[in-house]
C-alpha cells in the first residue's frame, strides 16, 4: 500500500479515536480492505490473491485503530457543572 494513503488512513484513525466510537473505525479499516482487494483484483488477470493472504497484508500496513482521545469530562477538567 503507498505510504500517503496509510498516512491517511492513519489520520482518519488519529481524528476519530474518540471513546465509543471503535465499531466505526473498525468497519472503516474493513472498508479500506475490501477496496484494496477489488483494486488488486481489477490489476491482476489471474487474481491469486484470497482473503486469507489479504488479512496478512492488513494486518501489517494498516494499524488496528486504538482510542486515543479521553472523555470530554477528562480531556478538560471539568470541575463544576453547569
């Protein structure tokens, strides 16, 4: 995979790490895959590429999305309410 698409999809991942939201993140790196695997099928005549052997390469270039950011009560002190 080229390095500014992982770099972006790296970003995406940055952005969105907010708590409660890593189903959606999980689903966009499987978008991301399944994309990659239609764009290697149309490149290839005899597509030797299956499921199995594509996991392997997800595995290694694209980071499985992890939470980075704290809950908004955490992130900004909030010591008194509203």
């Amino acid at each position: 995979m080229h390095t500014a698409v992982m770099q972006s999809v790296q970003r995406y991942f940055n952005y969105h790490a907010v708590p409660g939201n890593p189903a959606s993140l999980q689903s966009f790196r499987l978008e991301v895959s399944k994309r990659w695997l239609r764009a290697l099928f149309r490149r290839s005549q005899k597509s030797r590429l299956t499921w199995k052997r594509l996991a392997d390469f997800v595995e290694q270039w694209l980071l499985l999305p992890t939470i980075l950011h704290p809950y908004p009560n955490l992130r900004f002190d909030a010591k008194h309410l509203r």
